[in-house]
C-alpha cells in the first residue's frame, strides 16, 4: 500500500502509520486478538476512509471531526496495549508520535475549513 504524489500530506502520513501498524498488531498474543488488536486495526482503517470522505464531501468539518474523535480512541487502546506489555516501549512511543503528528494536522485541516465557513 503506498501513497501517490496527488494524496495529502496527512493521507501519507496515516497510511504509513497504517503499514507499520497492522502487522505489529498482528504479533499481539492470541488472547487480545479478536478483542484489543481488531479494535485497533478497525479503528485505523476507519480513520482512512475518514480521510477520504473529509478530502471529497462538503461537509468536511464532520468527517475531520470523526477522525480527531477516532484518534483518540486509538491513543487510549495503544496505551492499553502498552500497559498490557503487548506494545513495546519503542513502538508504543513511535505510534504517539506519529498519532500526535496527524492529530495536528487534522487540526490544521479543521482550521482552515472552519476559516471557510
């Protein structure tokens, strides 16, 4: 899965996150992985098509606000997981930051299309 020079910036960012993402949940023990790590998975993959609606709907500022919601909810699982030691501290620090990264730039989005308003 890979990004074309016409995605948005924070399309990119999220589907990188989403490749490094979804095998490393794959590796979750097998007692968290239809409840934890499907939750995570589900929740990411709902954040792109988010993205995608936001990018051609008119109504962006409810998709972007969706998105910032589910974003959120994938903060809270991962440190779930993290406490729960299925996430190493590396990897656990590596998806907050790249979380807050696109939690910015959703912000910048919403933003500018509240500007528009």
């Amino acid at each position: 899965m890979t990004a074309t020079t016409d995605d948005l910036p924070i399309f990119t960012k999220w589907l990188e996150f989403l490749n490094w993402l979804l095998p490393t949940t794959e590796k979750f023990p097998k007692k968290v992985r239809f409840t934890l790590s499907q939750r995570i998975d589900n929740l990411a993959l709902d954040v792109v098509e988010d993205l995608v609606e936001a990018r051609y709907s008119r109504q962006k500022l409810e998709h972007l606000r969706r998105a910032n919601l589910r974003l959120e909810k994938l903060r809270v699982l991962l440190r779930v997981s993290h406490h729960h030691k299925h996430l190493p501290s590396r990897q656990y620090e590596h998806s907050m930051r790249v979380l807050y990264d696109v939690g910015s730039m959703l912000g910048g989005w919403r933003k500018s299309q509240e500007k528009k308003r």
